[in-house]
C-alpha cells in the first residue's frame, strides 16, 4: 500500500441533485512490482505479442452490397494484422449483420475468412448491450438460437479458432457455453459485471481474462492473478470483490458509453494530460456518472495520485456547474 499526502476536497454532485465535499482517501493499495506469476499467468501478456481486432469498419456505413463485400473486407484488416506478427480477433461486424438474412450467411463469412488465416483466432461475440446495431447476431434475436450457431461454427473450424470472447455481460450464459466449447478451444470472459467468478472458474473450466474492466482496475488486477497463481482463490476474491461496483457502475446502461469511463479513470490517474475522446464520447456520461466513479475508484483504492485526481476532478465538476 502507498500512502501520500492527505489530498484536499473535491464538491461533487450526488444522485439526488445536491452537491457535497468528498475527500478521497489518498490511499493506493497496489505498489508496482512483486514476484512473477508461474501458472495461470494473464493470456494476452505471455501468448502472443500482439493481440488486435480485425473487422469491417473501414466500409462505410450500409456500402456493402454482399456478403463478398463483408468477405472481402475481413480479409484485408485480418491480412494486416497477421503482416505485423499478431493474431486476429475476428470482431462483430455491422455490415454483416445489417445483410445478412439468417444463419447460413454467419457460417460462410466465419468459415471463409478463418481458412484464410495463418494462425488460429478469436472470435468475439459483443452483444447487442454493447452495440444496438449488432442485434440479431449470429441470425437469431434470441440468445439461445445465437449462441447455438456461434457454437457451431466454432465447432466446424475448431482448428482455427484458439479461443471465444464473449461481451454479453451474462455470467450463467457465459458458463453454459463454456461447458459446450470443443476441449482445446478457451473462453475470454468479456463478463465486466461478475469477472471474478468467470475467471475463478469452476473446478473444471475457467475463462481467460480479456476484458476492458481491466484497464481501469490494472494494479488490483494484477495482484489477484498473482495470487490465484498461487493458489491463493481467498486472496484473488478479496482483491477483486472491491472493484465490482466501480467496473458495474462504469459498464451499466447505456453500456455502450463505458469507454468514457475508462478514458476518465485513466484521465484521473495521469495516464493522458487530458479528457478527449473520438467524436466527442467524453460528454457521453453525465458529471453525476463521472463524480460517482471517483468515488468508487478511491474506496477501491485504485487513484494512482489522489491529489492527482483531485486536480483533475476540479476543472471537470466546474465544467459542469459544480464548484
């Protein structure tokens, strides 16, 4: 634990409407450093070196006229990907799901891009809570249809693909289809509300973690997958149970909007000099949302420099009518 100098107050608007003076603890609970992990060691530190998304976001909104297009476009981000030594997540793609008319046009785009490619991939699944545009995926609106074609297409080329990430924030779903994958294929947890029970596992199978609740929660994160090397489940539950309520307050509805939280959180810590994002996305949670994550990041015992943050909290809250 490093502690450092008391920080000042911050004046923050609460749920209710009123504003209040919060001063955070000034503690930070994860000192850098410690012994390396020996077993269970993180997947995307040690497997490869690169891990990148290959989709078809570079065609522009409704451009494509067939599945050829969605074919074609795959294979051109997937062949760069593996031009520069990393191994291809094959994200969901708007367009296919915009065009296709059922499950049979999933199953020819998954199998042909993945014969393509040199190495096996990951397939991710990210739900529609994600992605308004992504509903229906897979050529089904209900999830047990879904997830019955994703499983089969997994199954049909298990020899390309390494693993399944799924972002349906559905922790029994995800155990369900877990149980279902072929042996030697491995389920990434995407689940950013119940983490620390995907990964846990169950005695017979556990997810990999793959998910963007850690970014924000990095050092806790950290900490538990060493212990859980360890051996130490206790020790892994204790470290991670405090940081669900920041990483479900962060991924709640809209849940398409998380990237604001995390952008901020790594604003709050001094990661970037500044709180911008793409299209203007920082403005996608409102102050109450940011003021709320403050909160839980401190009481998790996650604020790198509390003074840091507090610094930064300042211009933010003022931004907002709240000084």
């Amino acid at each position: 634990m490093v502690a450092l100098a008391m920080p000042e107050s911050v004046r923050l608007p609460g749920a209710d409407g009123r504003a209040y003076d919060y001063t955070p603890t000034g503690k930070f609970l994860y000192a850098e450093g410690g012994p390396p992990p020996q077993k269970r060691l993180p997947y995307a530190a040690v497997h490869v070196v690169i891990v990148c998304g290959a989709q078809t976001d570079h065609l522009a909104p409704g451009a494509a006229r067939d599945l050829r297009d969605i074919e074609a476009a795959y294979e051109e981000q997937c062949e760069f990907v593996e031009a520069q030594g990393g191994q291809v997540v094959l994200m969901a793609s708007r367009e296919l799901a915009r065009i296709a008319r059922g499950p049979e046009d999933y199953e020819r785009v998954y199998h042909h891009v993945l014969t393509q490619l040199q190495a096996p991939a990951l397939i991710h699944w990210l739900g529609e809570v994600f992605d308004p545009a992504l509903a229906g995926y897979w050529g089904h609106r209900d999830l047990e249809g879904a997830m019955s074609v994703c499983l089969g297409i997994i199954t049909a080329n298990a020899e390309k693909v390494e693993g399944l990430k799924l972002s349906l924030l559905d922790q029994k779903r995800e155990i369900d289809m877990r149980s279902k994958l072929p042996q030697r294929v491995r389920m990434f947890t995407g689940d950013d509300f119940d983490y620390p029970t995907t990964i846990g596992g169950d005695g017979e199978r556990f997810s990999d973690a793959l998910l963007g609740a850690f970014d924000m929660i990095a050092p806790a994160a950290s900490a538990a997958l060493l212990a859980l090397d360890a051996g130490d489940t206790k020790a892994f539950h204790s470290i991670l149970e405090p940081t669900r309520p920041l990483s479900r307050h962060v991924f709640g509805a809209p849940t398409f909007f998380y990237k604001t939280g995390v952008v901020f959180m790594a604003y709050l810590n001094g990661h970037q000099d500044h709180f911008r994002m793409v299209g203007g996305l920082e403005s996608g949670r409102s102050a109450t949302h940011l003021a709320t994550l403050f909160v839980l990041a401190d009481k998790a015992g996650l604020l790198l420099d509390a003074e840091l943050a507090v610094d930064r909290m300042r211009p933010v809250m003022a931004l907002a009518g709240v000084s």
